[in-house]
C-alpha cells in the first residue's frame, strides 16, 4: 500500500481536461476522506473528476494487483 499512496501523491494536474473513457475505477479510502480514481485501459488517470498526468507505474502497480492471479 505504501508504493500505492507514494504513486498517488505523486499524481500531477494534467494542463488541457478532458473526459476520460474509464475502464477502471477505485475508490482510495485515506486520511478520512475518499478519492475517486478512473482509468483507462492504458492511458488517462482522473482524481474526482480531475485529470492527472499519466503515470505507467501507477497504472502497472494497479493493473498488476487487479489481474493478479493467486
């Protein structure tokens, strides 16, 4: 969880917004609030409605413990 928090934080506003087609949502419980995280399959990450910077390793970490198999 530690890499995850230390990804988000990381997390940039994106200049020009747009919608995002989400094939991906999460929602990130911390500091007694929730954030509302939507994905794209390979690109696009919004925060409440707000697009991010794409970040490849926020979305590896997260497709990587979606589709994990155990």
């Amino acid at each position: 969880m530690k890499t995850f928090s230390t990804e988000f934080e990381l997390l940039e506003k994106e200049e020009f917004q747009k919608s995002v087609d989400s094939r991906i949502q999460i929602l990130y419980h911390h500091n007694s609030k929730v954030d509302t995280i939507c994905m794209g399959d390979i690109f696009f990450i919004s925060v409440n409605g707000e697009l991010k910077k794409d970040s490849p390793s926020l979305v590896k970490l997260i497709k990587k413990s979606i589709y994990e198999v155990k």
